[in-house]
C-alpha cells in the first residue's frame, strides 16, 4: 500500500521513500493493536488513524501537505482500497495451503467492498468463503464473527486455525471463539507472544505441511 501513500504525499511536495513507509508500517499496526480501537471505532476513523501513525512513524512532520495527502488517502480507500499490493508469495502460498486439503476463509475487519477487491486482484477463486466484517455487521475480536466463520466454512474451531498479524484482533478473537489464533509476525515485534508465530506466509505452510498445527 506504500505507493498510494508515498504518492499522495508527493503530489503534495512531500518526498519520502517507499521503503521508509514500509517499514514504519508494522509499528503502525501494532500501535493500533494495543490502543485496542477496533471494536468502537470504524473503518474510517481507523484510517484516519493507520495513516497518522505510519507518518508519525516513518519522521515525517504534521503539516498542511500531510494533512491534505492523508485527506486523498482517505477518501481512495473509502471508495477503492488501499490495501493493492499482493506479495509474491501470498498466491502460492494460497495454493499450496488448498492443494493441501485445506479450506481457506477470509475474515477482515473491512468496509464493504472486500469481495470485489479481491476479485480485482485475482484472489477471490483462491479461498472458499470471504467475510466482510461490514457485510455481517460484527467485527474482530468479536467471537460472533469467527462463529459466523466456522459456520459458512462448515468448520470446528478445534480444527480451525485464524492467522492474522493483530495480537488481540485476531488472536485474542479467534480463542474466544474457541479457535486457535496464530499470529503473522513478520517484523518480529511480538516474540514474547504466547501464540504460535510465523514471519511469512511461506513459514506458514512449512509448520503446517509438519504437522504443527494437526
């Protein structure tokens, strides 16, 4: 998502770099993890949010140009979405994992449009089932959404594993729903979490191709 930002910021005379964007990133995300917002707040309130803290992260100073970038921002992802960027390995990963037998479900926290944002970026056929938290009016950590989950998938939550990259979003979330939560590290910042971790989606199937997670 690091080019929209890095973009919207250079059409206001704002110059920084893709990379400092992603790395200050995951700190954005966790920040918003423990501030433990998503629950009372909404999709766009925690954009608003998401992209501050990344500013606030990557050193970039408050001013009218980022405000005015973080405004155009905003309203992109409201109609569009931001979240753009596949990474290479989240497609064969994605294949391995069903080839393997496994049934895949999407449960996001979004606004509305995330079935067809995936099928604009090819991954709709990918997974069995896709649960928009806006669609089903109930959001992560809520325990009703993982339910609403296992339910469509036609699953037990002793044999579902949720892999998400927020620690009490999703985590704490899917063990309320009696499911086992592993969390997608791949900054490492949680290494005293008391949950299995993976740094990559490649990890992933590697543990689960062993047997961690039988």
């Amino acid at each position: 998502m690091h080019h929209p930002i890095s973009g919207a910021l250079a059409r206001q005379g704002v110059q920084v770099a893709p990379d400092t964007l992603a790395r200050a990133e995951p700190y954005a995300r966790r920040q918003i993890d423990d501030l433990k917002v998503i629950g009372w707040t909404d999709d766009a309130a925690r954009g608003w949010l998401f992209f501050d803290l990344i500013l606030e992260r990557a050193g970039i100073p408050r001013s009218d140009a980022t405000a005015a970038a973080l405004a155009e921002l905003h309203a992109y992802h409201q109609a569009n979405n931001l979240w753009e960027f596949v990474p290479s390995n989240v497609k064969p990963a994605l294949a391995a994992m069903r080839a393997g037998g496994l049934r895949l479900t999407v449960v996001s926290n979004a606004n509305g449009t995330l079935s067809a944002h995936m099928a604009r970026l090819g991954l709709d056929t990918m997974v069995d089932c896709v649960l928009d938290s806006c669609d089903e009016k109930v959001e992560k950590p809520d325990p009703r959404l993982f339910r609403i989950a296992l339910d469509r998938s036609n699953a037990r939550p002793e044999t579902t594993i949720h892999v998400g990259d927020l620690y009490h979003v999703d985590v704490v979330g899917a063990r309320s729903a009696g499911l086992r939560g592993v969390l997608l590290d791949e900054a490492d910042l949680r290494p005293d979490a008391d949950c299995p971790r993976v740094r990559s989606l490649d990890d992933l199937v590697a543990r689960i191709d062993a047997g961690e997670f039988d």
